[in-house]
C-alpha cells in the first residue's frame, strides 16, 4: 500500500504544462500574464457536512475542483492551476482510483492542472480543501461592487435542480423519489461555464457564482455596489424537471437553494447581443431575469407565492 509519497506519486503527481513547476517541489511556480493579476480561490468540502459519506467518490473529486473553478468564472478568470489538500481516515485505495480520476477529468477540461497539495490522516471523516489560482486582466476583473443602476442581471445554466436532489437524498418529498437519478448529478457534478466566464471581463461589470442561493449571492452583488434589484420571477430559468412540483418546492430550490455553481452577473443592456452570441459559442444558456436599480434589496415579481421575512436566506454554514 505505501506511505503518504507513494500515495501521491500513484494518485496526484500528474505532468504540469510547460512553463508551470508542478508537483515535487516546496511550492508550485505560475506564470502571469503583463496587465494581469492572479486570482485565488479556496473552498473545504467535509464529509457529512458537503456530502454524504456513500457519494460516488469520482463524482465528488470533479466537484471538489468544480466548486473553486467557478469561483474564477465569477471573476472572468482563467485558470491557470490548483493545489489539493486530502485528509483521510485511512487509505482506500479504491477510493483514491476513482476521486483521482474525477478530480484530473475535469481539470483537463477547464485547464486547471494540479500542481501540488498535501495529504494527511483525519480523525473522523474525509476533508478535502482545494485552493485554484487564475490570472484575469486587472482593469477588467469582474469584482461584485462593479455593478450599475441600469444593468441587466443574467444567470447562467438552470436553477434548483441541486437543491431538490439533497432534500430527496434527506428523505424530503418521498412521493417525488423518482426524479433522484434525474436531478442527483446536478449536486454531485455541477458544471461551472469556466470557459464563458473567463471571456467576460470588458462585456459584463459584476459578477458571483451560485453557491448559496440565488437571491443571497446576488444580494451580495447589491450591497457591495450600493444598489437595489428588480427580479422577474417568471424568467428564471428553472430545470424543466421541476416544473412537475408545487410551487413552494420549487420557488425555495430557484430562488434559495445552493450548490448551483452557476453564474449571475450584470451588464450593460448595450450589449445583450455579444453575451447571446458569447453563451451560443459556448454552448450554455444565458438570459435576463431583471434588472439593476436605485436603492437597496430585491424586489421579486411574478413570484407564485409571497416571499417572507425569511424569504431571501439562502445556504450558511453557521446558521
């Protein structure tokens, strides 16, 4: 079986592209770009708290990393690599063949290469932190406080496939157990648009990955830029499958449930066009679901029911 080395040189130590130092050394060396600067992101998945302890492990080594590279999409960067620190409980070697292979599909797909990280043994339960690094033109980084009275607010992909597929897997809705297959891979292998994102800085002004809820990340959006929102309910672009429940499932899985990893982002109305055209290329969808305005909050329209005080919260970790 081997040590802590052998486990990395059989299941981590992967070729780094040329002009990267990978793997091997104290630390990882990254070109940037002139007129660049590097973007860093960091995010823990712990067992039992992010996933369950039975979740097919290839299907969470992809979103171990998807989960970070889509908080570079949010800032129109383009990755450049990651480091990965493992703490397990024991060695599986199993496990390790099946989260390595997960976790190095998708980095080949985004072109995010894994140059280094560290391994270690846990008390109780597996944990895994990934920390991705891009590069993104410094006057053009798309920063949440950028957004401006008059914006369109877009969202990327379809929203709240994720959030119903976890309160099935709690044992939510048992009359609705039969969607589970359709909707689990929406959780457990999220599909950030990393190549969209990373061309629009110089189209879009603020933008935030959907992590935690539609309406909190785009508050997040609003307070940092000092402004208000008007959202049209009936243009979120809700999974087709989730058109078959009542509304009150539906309405908290669009507008508050996470682990969506997709984008919202504000732009210009001037340029609708080039953001179609951009989505078609890349072959996702994106659309406008409001608009940007004066003051503060969101104000949701067309929504089937009333949005309480409570309305608004979405995911958080210490709630």
């Amino acid at each position: 079986m081997g040590g802590e080395f052998t486990l990395i040189g059989r299941y981590f130590d992967w070729p780094a592209p040329p002009g990267i130092l990978g793997v091997g050394d104290d630390c990882a060396l990254l070109p940037v770009s002139p007129g660049c600067r590097l973007a860093v992101t960091t995010d823990l998945l712990v067992e039992g708290r992010h996933f369950f302890p039975n979740t097919d492990p290839e299907a969470l080594g992809h979103k171990a990393l998807a989960v970070n590279v889509s908080d570079l999409a949010a800032m129109g960067a383009r990755p450049m690599g990651c480091v990965l620190g493992l703490s397990l409980p024991r060695v599986d070697e199993t496990w390790l063949e099946k989260f390595s292979r997960g976790f190095k599909a998708l980095s080949g797909e985004v072109g995010c290469p894994l140059v280094g990280g560290d391994t270690t043994r846990s008390v109780d339960g597996i944990v895994i932190s990934v920390t991705a690094m891009g590069e993104v033109p410094e006057a053009t980084a798309l920063k949440r406080s950028a957004a401006q009275a008059g914006d369109d607010i877009w969202v990327t992909g379809s929203l709240g496939a994720a959030h119903v597929a976890l309160e099935l897997l709690q044992g939510q809705h048992p009359q609705h157990i039969n969607l589970l297959e359709t909707l689990r891979p929406w959780l457990e292998r999220p599909q950030p648009p990393v190549a969209f994102g990373s061309e629009l800085p110089g189209l879009a002004n603020a933008a935030i990955d959907i992590s935690d809820g539609l309406l909190q990340d785009l508050g997040h959006i609003l307070k940092a830029s000092g402004c208000g929102a008007d959202l049209d309910y009936s243009l979120l672009p809700v999974h087709p499958v989730l058109k078959t429940l009542n509304d009150a499932i539906v309405q908290r899985a669009v507008l508050n449930g996470g682990d969506v990893y997709q984008l919202c982002f504000t732009a210009r109305p001037a340029v609708r066009t080039d953001i179609v055209a951009l989505a078609a290329r890349h072959g996702i969808e994106a659309r406008v679901v409001g608009q940007v305005g004066p003051g503060q909050g969101i104000h949701v329209s067309a929504s089937p029911l009333p949005l309480g005080k409570d309305g608004y919260a979405g995911f958080d970790h210490f709630g």
